[in-house]
C-alpha cells in the first residue's frame, strides 16, 4: 500500500436532505479557500514570504542521536535528504549510549572523535551544507561535558573534611586521615586517589554542639502549607534515632522565627511511627535528630521523614517521593555526609525507606557552634606531608578538621561503549578551555576550519553534575571576588554556624554567588571564548533543567546570558506541577541578552510512541505564548538499514524519524512549527513588567503564570542584576539596549538587596522609571559588612522616602517613583494602560493565552485556546492602528479580517478558535478601511461598497457597516449535511499483521475489533467509500466540506484518486470542492496512528509472529504487555457538508 491514489470503488451513498435549521461556520473552510492578496499589487512582503515558506532558521530542528556511537556512513546523506524534505532546519549531532536488552542494541561505534567517529562529522557536515541545514555538535558522548581524554586534575571534584576533637592544654600530634574519597574516584596505579589536594586543617572550640542533626526543608508550593502529622521510618539496631523535633516557620527559615510542634521518641525498629503535629500557614519545617548516634563511631540513621498535610500529601517529600509535585527543596543541613556515598541528606525526604541506600547516616556529632570566627585557627602549616599534626593546644575542648578535595568520580551519564570518561571540572576555566581546545582541535583534523562549513555550534547539554562541587581555584576566586577570605568559614560546609546564624547565612549567601559566578565565567563564557577561536557559537541549555530536578549552583539568567545560543526544555506529558518546563526563563534570558532565537529542547517524554501532532501541538503552543520560537526535537536517532521498526531509539523523547508511522505525513505539523516560529522570532516581545528576581547565587524562573497582583492580559520578563545594569530609563519606560521596554520593574519580597543593584534602581528612578516594591533594609553577604547595610539603608531612606506600603504607598524622586503597596494593575491603569490582550466569551470558562511581539510598524500576537473545544470570543487587542489579519500557522494563509471595531484601549476582533487552535492575528498597515462591525457570516472580502461572504445556511445574512449603516445579503438555500455512513471497507497497510482489508459497519475504534491483527494494528489503513454527490451541490459559488468527525491521529483524504489534504488535528476537516465530480465519487479517508499499539501485541504471552523491533522494553514505566491499547482510526461521524460563496452590494 504506497499511498491514497489506489483505486478501489467499494460501497455507494447518495446525498440528499432539507435546509439547515441552525447556522455552522467551518473555519478550516475559509482558510482553505483561495487565499485573498492582502499586500497591493506586487510590492515585496519579506514577512508575509518568510511566513509562508519559512527559512531554515524557523525551521525545527533536531538532535540527531548516534546510539552507541553507531553510524553508517552510507546511509548519512539519504537520512539528511528525508529529514530537509520533510521540513526541518537543522541538527545537533549527539552521540548517545542505548538501553535495552544487548540483542536489540545498534552494535557498538568508535570512540567518540576518534578518527572514524570524525570521518561521521565530516560527512554529516559536507551533506547538511549541501542542502541548507544548520549543524551543531554536542561536545561529549551524552552529558555533561566530559571524555575519556578528561585528566584527573581536569575532573569534576568536591569539598571532604574529617573531624577529630582533642582536649589541650597541651601538645597534641597525632595522625589527621585523609576524608574518604569516592569509590568512584579514579585511582593511580598505587590504589591511591589520582587526585586529592589539602584544602586546609582547622581548629575551633568544642564547648557549644548544636542542638543535633538539622535539615530544613522549603516547601512546594512555598505555602502557606497545613501539616497534621508527623511520619518518621526508623531504621532497626544500635545506630536507629532516638530522639526528634520538628519546628515550623511561616516566615524565613532563621532559628528565631522556628516554633517547635513536636518533640518525640522514636523506637529502634523499621516501619513508619506517626505522632500528630498540627500547624498553620508553614513555609519551612526544620526536622532535628537529637540523639541516637553511637559515641565509638559518631554515626546515627534515620530512613526518612514526613509531614503529612491533613489530606495525606507529604509537604516535606522530594519529587521522587511525589512526581506528580516539584517536591521540597532541602535548602540546609548540619551533618556531615555519611559513611557511604549513597547515604546522603537527600535521602532524608527521597521517598525510598528499604535498605542501607535509602537512610540518611551522619558521620560526625552534631557539628557547633562558632561564635567568633577569630577563634578558628588555622593550623594548615602545622600538618606535614604525611598527615601528621604538631600543634600546642590552648586549654579546653578542640574540633580539628581536615578539609581536602578529590575527585568526585563523576562520568558521563550515557555514553556510547567506547566513549565513557570523567566528567569535567565545571568550575575550572582551565579545564573548560583544554577541553574545548581538544574538541575543536580534532575538529580542524577532519574539517579544516571548522567556522567556514556547516557547523555552526558546539552545544553544551543541560548543566546536570551533581555533589559538593569545588575546585583548587575556590578559596583564591572566593577572595577575589567576595574580598574576604573564606578559609575561617569553612566549618560551615561541616554544618557548624560561624559568627551566629546571621554571618553564617551572609556566608553562604557569598559562597553560592561565587560558585555560580564561577560556573558561568569558568564554565560557559570560557567554553565561548574557546569556541570562538574557532570559528563556532555555543548553544547551551545552561542552568537547566534546575530545581527540584537539579540544584545547579548558579543564576540561570546569567548563566544563558552568557551563551550565543539559549535552548529551554519541555516536556509535553509531565504532571502539572511542570517540573520540567523551562521555558520562560529561556526566553527572559533572550530577551534581557537580546538574543532573538529561543530554542526549546521539544517534546521530551518517556512515552514511547504514544503521541501524534494532534496530541504535541498543545505543548508547543503553551511553549510559543511562554517566548519560544524554536523547536529542537527531541529526538531524531539514526536509522540505519537493519535497525528494524520502530527502530533504536533513545530512552526518552518523541521520537521523530524515518521509521514512524506517521513519518510521511509529519511535514504539514513540522510547517505549523516553522511558521509559527518564523513570525514570533521577528521583532521584539511586548511585555509591561519587570520583575527583578533577587541577588541570591542559586536563581530560577518558574514557568509563566498570572500574578494576581497583576492580572490576566499582561505579559512580563524577570531580570537579574546584570539585566538590572542594562537597563535605562526613557520617555518613562525602562529600556534595554535592544530596544524592548518595560512599564514598571518590580522588586522581590525581601528585605535584603545588594548595593549596587539598589544604586542602580535609584539611577533609573532619578531617571523617570516607576519602581514598586518594599523598601530594603540591609545589604546581603559578608562583603563590605556592615559598613554595605548602613549604605543600603541610607540609600533607601531616601529613595523610598516616607513610603511604608500603608499609610503612604508612593514617593516621587527625580523625574520617577517608588510604589509600594498598590496591586500591579492598578499602578498600570493610573499610568493608563490596560491589558494588551482581553476577551469576553459566553461561556464561564473560557482559557485563552497569548503573547505579543512588535516587529516595526507591524504588531503580531499569538492566540492559544487551551480548551479541547471550539471558542467563539470577543478579543480586545491594545494596537493603535492597523488593520486586523488572520494569518494560519497550518496553512500558510493570510487573510483579512473584515471585521472588528474600535475599543477603549484598542481594537475588538471576533475569532473562532478550534478545539486547541491558535491563530496568528496581525496588525499592519495604516488602518481606516472600510470594514464591518458585524456579520452574519464569514467575510471574506470588502471594500466598503462589494462584499464576498460564505454561508452554511440560506436566508437574510445580516451586516452592520463601521458607518452605522445595517443591510441584509440574501444567501441562496443549502441541502442538510449528508452523512456519509457505513458499511466502509479499510485496507490496512501490509506486513504489519493485519488482514489485507475489512469491512467495518460502524466506525469503531481497531482497538474494539475481534481480530488480533487489527485490534494490534500501528500504520496506517485506508477507509474507503463511494459517494454520490447532486450537480447542484457543485453549481457555481458551492462549496463542500467534508468533516470527519474524530480520528486519530493523522488523517489524508483523496477523492476520485486526487489528493485534497492532510488534517492532523481538530476540527478534521477540509475544503473538497476542487475533488469532486456530480454523481459517484470514490473518498478514500487515510489514518495513521502510533508504534504503542503494535508492540503491546508483540508483547502478549500469546503473540505467534514479532512485528516490530526496538530496543525500548515499555513505555511510562510499564512494560508493553501492560500498557493500555491506545483508540485508533477513524471514528467519525463523517459528513459532506455545503456552504455558498455569497456576493452583494452594500449601497453607500
């Protein structure tokens, strides 16, 4: 079966029928007539051009996996030939380890960058360039960056200390034993650790332990939460918890603001034991483990710990405890790590209580107290090589640490077979930049220069190292950067306070902003650096995915700041708690960097082939309306003759290659991706407010939401300080360099802000900007303390004046304003702006979203209906001029809205919106033609005296001109809908275990037939019926739309073996006037759905024949024998329906 052109008749139907009683509109209909000229004569519209055929820039791209490092160099130039003609852009060349049963696995490539692994990249690259695609390159096998060229001193590292407590007075020599490093920690030949460097050796007072083991916990959402009970999973023997205390706070997580709600004794036995603990309005809960821990060997355990809200959820459990949550953040400890490195603070609140691997043990008493940071001594000169300590204690009771680095041990995720290594020293820029230079260096060897082909990148996959990271460089770039050396604090990373709470917070404040500015300049800016040398930009997911998933020690917005190219992530099918949506932070980060491509790592997903466009176009539009306006697959694996079908694929993604069912009819989804794409990535966003997100190290935007202080209708970015620095303040507004604005920046709820934000803020308010927020009261960090506090609050004195947020809610200075108090769209309203996009519908809940992009004098927005319904609205658009065209992101078309009426605060446009649609609505032009203010009917053109209309029903159709003049269009009468029912034969696609052909009745789902060959079916299958159709249904002005009710998931029509379209999502319609002929005409109704369906039968105990092969054993955690069928096919109730093309006068 090759396609719908084959002609077999089967059964006939002859259309008849009455008038319809009520009116339809079909506005796939509309779009698929001949398109209207919307630009005069044949004057250049590069936006209109570019719109409808898409450059490759818009275009999507793809990760183009070689798992296990496999290639075939035969078949490369062939699958980049398939992929451009079906519409993607680009690639980024990935080699990737597979899973799987080792049978089913692609057999094992080079290394990668070996010399054969290089002869892949060459030829990729000489064939992309040929044919107009974009290439990138991830740097590593998998991720993160790292390689089996990856030297110890280059490898990631992190912080280990051990502790010994002595008495003085008195001489004391004695041994300090190195930490334990990682057993995963690469050895020498000697056994011994390849690396490991002394850090320093320590001493303060032991006279003042903290209470016991703490941990507190942030929660999600950050509250105010309800807990009612405590759960506590003891673990059995001589080292169990003994006794524990749980406190709450409703404010920030300071021990003055902690309230204690239980106290209790736990037993020495496994299994959880529950003590009631009821409080209100929390945010943070801090746990302590107050005794238990054997004095010999310093160690207490405890397997998990839960507060449970009084519905039963677990407010303190991770995402692994509840992945349908973000999960608590665990955002302090006191203990040391445990004995092993599987026994982690982490697993306090993982969810997994069984066995050794699932406890929390400390490895040290509780840690102390400090007091004065002048009582550390720092004793590093008196130790010897060996380890050996000389030192003259002072009288009384003395903690000594030794704190050293070693290599953490950690390796790529998945990398091919031969391809495995150390991961990189993130925080070294040595190490970035020697592995960069490697990369590129091998480049040259099979390229040349690199800067003058096709590739144009090198991409750095989503920062994902894990442990307490460090490097040797920390302590120098701490006092660098900070201006205090941070040698007397590290008891701390030992879980000790130093100096008070307060100094140890500022501490960690100045600890985090170093390592996060050390991964982006050590890191990222110096892999650029690299890069550039060569000739290359780099693209990079930076600071993602982050929390709760990763807790990446950096500023997201700096770190992709620093990059040429940002890329988000999103995954289509997760759990709303969108723990892996990170999409608005990419597209602030573009948008304060003035970068203007925001690529989306799209469509990443463990359920294996369970989805067709229809089900991944929501996605994309929700990641459109966030600032996307680029999708990279995710992913595309190499399919090389002999990988079989659905073929090797990688553990996760929508896979997206030439083995899918759906593969030949992907291009019409793949050219909604690229249009929509090429017009949101003109111009520059419209957004009304800034939020600064504070000066903290560790910083994430969470996906787009709608503040209630401001409102639905308002779109908004969220800036850092260096988006702070690059703002200025004009005619009012606040301005970046590239020239997107902002009516008001918002600060953070916080009481602390760094200095020289704040003088900033007082430049740009001097300067004419509106500024709303609380007044701060103090500098953060150590740096400059205190004389930096008293700075902060002289400064705010003045900027906020007499402005409390109560009694006095503004004050002016300058030429500007600090508010504080006011909701948001109040402030807005008085500065008389309104929302930029509004609606009124007849039904209650309507969910429309947008975004808004001005590109010249042209103002385009982006309209989502997040309802699996049609919506007909009122939309208020805040243009000034211009007139209103719809511009259709699945069919290229561009027509005027004839339509629409001037509004307080802009211009009102009806729209129809699909089920899921979306729909480009565009201002450009002078505005002031002639227009309607109403209408019976789709119009589909005017120019103020003849009007062209298309009508589903006969009768008066009704038209209000914008002169105020009423007048009425006869519309010729319509014969009723035929529905075009059963019996219909189905032939199904060959060699996929299903019978030649069928004859259905009804239109069922395969799934609900007896035969096993259909019920298991993945293809596609051909429906087939003769229609009879009257000449009068084809007289001239007809028009005939045939409606197919509901499919899934990608449906092609042909009638009289001419092609009249695909439809890939609702309504399943389409425009067949053009196919028909009066009396007979043979339809033939082309569904194809997924993989899912076929290996759940291959998978049956009883299944006698495997049709498909792949590596991938099930898909959303169960195996395929388990996982339910999926509804396939045609389901109807399939129509003909007529319509008119009306013409008439309206006299002036």
């Amino acid at each position: 079966m090759t396609g719908l052109r084959i002609r077999a008749p089967a059964n006939r139907i002859r259309a008849s029928g009455n008038a319809i009683g009520a009116a339809m509109r079909f506005r796939t209909a509309i779009l698929l007539l001949a398109a209207l000229p919307v630009a005069a004569g044949c004057r250049a519209d590069p936006l209109a051009d570019g719109f409808r055929d898409p450059p490759p820039s818009a275009r999507p791209a793809t990760y183009y996996l070689w798992l296990n490092g496999h290639v075939d160099l035969g078949h490369v130039e062939t699958e980049l030939e398939t992929l451009k003609a079906a519409g993607l852009g680009g690639l980024c060349v990935f080699d990737m380890g597979a899973r799987g049963p080792k049978e089913a696995l692609p057999p094992p490539g080079p290394a990668f960058l070996d010399d054969d692994s290089l002869k892949a990249v060459a030829a990729v690259v000489r064939a992309a360039g040929r044919l107009g695609l974009e290439v990138g390159l991830s740097v590593s096998s998998s991720w993160d960056m790292g390689g089996s060229w990856v030297a110890p001193e280059d490898a990631c590292k992190e912080l280990l200390f051990t502790r010994i407590d002595v008495e003085g007075p008195g001489p004391v020599s004695l041994e300090l034993p190195f930490p334990a490093v990682s057993p995963a920690a690469p050895r020498g030949p000697d056994g011994r650790p390849a690396f490991a460097r002394d850090v320093a050796v320590l001493a303060a007072p032991a006279v003042r332990p903290l209470p016991g083991h703490a941990f507190i916990f942030k929660l999600d959402p950050t509250g105010p939460s309800e807990i009612a009970r405590a759960v506590f999973h003891n673990v059995p023997g001589d080292f169990a918890a003994k006794d524990v205390s749980v406190a709450v706070s409703s404010g920030a997580p300071r021990e003055a603001e902690f309230r204690e709600v239980l106290r209790a004794a736990l037993k020495p036995e496994a299994g959880p034991q529950e003590f009631p603990c009821a409080a209100q309005d929390v945010r943070f809960i801090r746990l302590r483990v107050l005794g238990g821990q054997d004095p010999a060997q310093a160690e207490v355990r405890l397997a998990e710990f839960e507060a449970r809200s009084p519905d039963g959820r677990n407010v303190v459990g991770s995402h692994e405890a509840d992945r349908t949550r973000d999960g608590a953040e665990l955002v302090r400890f006191t203990s040391a790590r445990g004995l092993d490195r599987e026994w982690t603070a982490d697993n306090i609140h993982d969810g997994v209580t069984g066995g050794p691997a699932g406890s929390w043990a400390s490895a040290g008493p509780p840690a102390l107290a400090i007091d004065d940071p002048g009582a550390v001594i720092d004793l590093s000169g008196r130790m010897d090589a060996a380890g050996r300590l000389a030192w003259d204690a002072p009288p009384g009771r003395w903690a000594v640490w030794r704190f050293a680095c070693a290599n953490t041990g950690e390796r790529l995720k998945i990398p091919s077979p031969r391809s495995d290594g150390l991961a990189t020293d993130h925080l070294s820029a040595a190490a970035t930049r020697r592995y960069i230079a490697y990369v590129t260096g091998r480049l040259r060897r099979a390229l040349g220069d690199p800067g003058t082909t096709a590739l144009r990148s090198l991409y750095l996959a989503s920062y994902e190292v894990r442990g307490r990271i460090w490097t040797p460089d920390l302590p120098a770039e701490f006092l660098r950067r900070r201006g205090y050396d941070l040698v007397r604090f590290l008891p701390v990373f030992a879980g000790c306070s130093v100096g008070g709470e307060e100094a140890t917070e500022r501490f960690i404040y100045d600890y985090r902003k170093t390592l996060g500015d050390l991964v982006v300049d050590a890191y990222y800016r110096a892999a650029c650096e690299e890069a550039h040398a060569a000739g290359l930009l780099v693209e990079s997911e930076a600071g993602g995915p982050g929390p709760p998933i990763h807790q990446v020690p950096v500023d997201a917005l700096k770190a992709l700041g620093a990059v040429d190219v940002v890329r988000g992530e999103f995954w289509p099918t997760r759990p709303k708690a969108d723990r892996l949506w990170v999409v608005k932070e990419t597209a602030c980060a573009a948008h304060l960097y003035g970068k203007p491509v925001v690529n989306m790592e799209a469509f990443t997903t463990t359920d294996h082939w369970r989805e067709g466009p229809q089900d991944l176009k929501p996605a994309a539009d929700r990641a459109f309306c966030e600032g996307a306006n680029r999708m990279v697959w995710h992913t595309l694996a190499h399919q090389p003759p002999g990988s079989g079908a659905p073929g090797w694929v990688y553990g996760a993604g929508t896979h997206l290659n030439t083995n899918l069912t759906w593969w030949p009819r992907a291009k019409p989804f793949l050219d909604y991706l690229a249009r929509a794409s090429f017009l949101l990535q003109q111009g520059l966003p419209v957004s009304d407010v800034l939020y600064y997100y504070g000066d903290q190290g560790y910083n994430f935007v969470p996906p787009r939401r709608v503040d209630p202080s401001l409102g639905f209708g308002f779109d908004y970015d969220v800036t850092n300080p260096e988006g702070i620095a690059r703002l200025a303040a004009r005619d009012g507004r606040l301005v970046l360099p590239e020239g997107t604005s902002y009516e008001i920046l918002v600060l953070p709820d916080r009481e602390d802000m760094d200095l020289d934000v704040l003088r900033k803020v007082d430049a740009l308010v001097r300067a004419g900007a509106t500024v709303v927020g609380r007044k701060p009261v103090r500098a953060n960090g150590l740096t400059g303390f205190p004389r930096r506090d008293a700075e902060v609050r002289e400064l705010a004195d003045r900027l906020w004046g007499p402005c409390d947020g109560d009694a006095v809610r503004e004050h002016r200075t300058g030429a500007g304003r600090v508010i504080w108090g006011p909701s948001l769209r109040d402030i807005l309203r008085e500065r008389g702006i309104g929302p930029d996009f509004a609606f009124t519908s007849p039904l209650p809940d309507t969910d429309l979203d947008f975004v808004h992009r001005r590109a010249g004098a042209s103002e385009i927005y982006f309209v989502r209906n997040r309802k699996p319904r049609a919506e007909r609205v009122e939309a208020v658009f805040r243009v000034r001029g211009g007139s209103p065209e719809i511009w259709d992101p699945d069919t290229g078309t561009i027509r005027r809205r004839h339509v629409y009426t001037k509004a307080p605060g802009g211009v009102r446009v009806p729209l129809e919106l699909d089920p899921d649609g979306a729909m480009f609505v565009v201002f450009r032009g002078p505005g002031g033609a002639p227009h309607l203010v109403e209408a019976g009917a789709e119009v589909l053109a005017y120019d103020g005296r003849e009007v062209e209309l298309l009508a589903f029903v006969g009768g008066p159709i009704r038209m209000r001109t914008d002169a105020g003049k009423t007048v009425e269009i006869p519309a010729p009468n319509l014969p009723a809908p035929l529905e075009v029912s059963g019996p219909w034969r189905v032939d199904f696609q060959p060699g996929r275990g299903a019978p030649a052909s069928a004859d259905f009745s009804d239109l069922v789902s395969w799934t609900q037939r007896p035969e096993p060959g259909i019920r298991y079916f993945s293809g596609t299958a051909i429906y087939r019926r003769d229609v009879e159709v009257p000449a009068d249904w084809l007289a001239e002005g007809r028009r005939v739309i045939l409606d197919l009710g509901r499919l899934w998931t990608i449906g092609a029509v042909a009638v009289n073996d001419r092609e009249a379209g695909v439809t890939w999502k609702a309504p399943f319609r389409l425009d067949v006037t053009e196919t028909l002929r009066p009396g007979i005409n043979r339809l033939a109704v082309e569904v194809t759905n997924t993989w899912s369906n076929r290996l759940v039968g291959d998978a049956q105990p009883d299944a006698t024949e495997r049709i498909a092969r792949t590596n991938i054993t099930g898909t959303g955690g169960l195996p395929w024998a388990k996982v339910p069928l999926q509804e396939s096919g045609l389901f109807g109730p399939v129509r003909l329906v007529p319509a008119a093309r009306v013409r008439g006068t309206v006299e002036p």
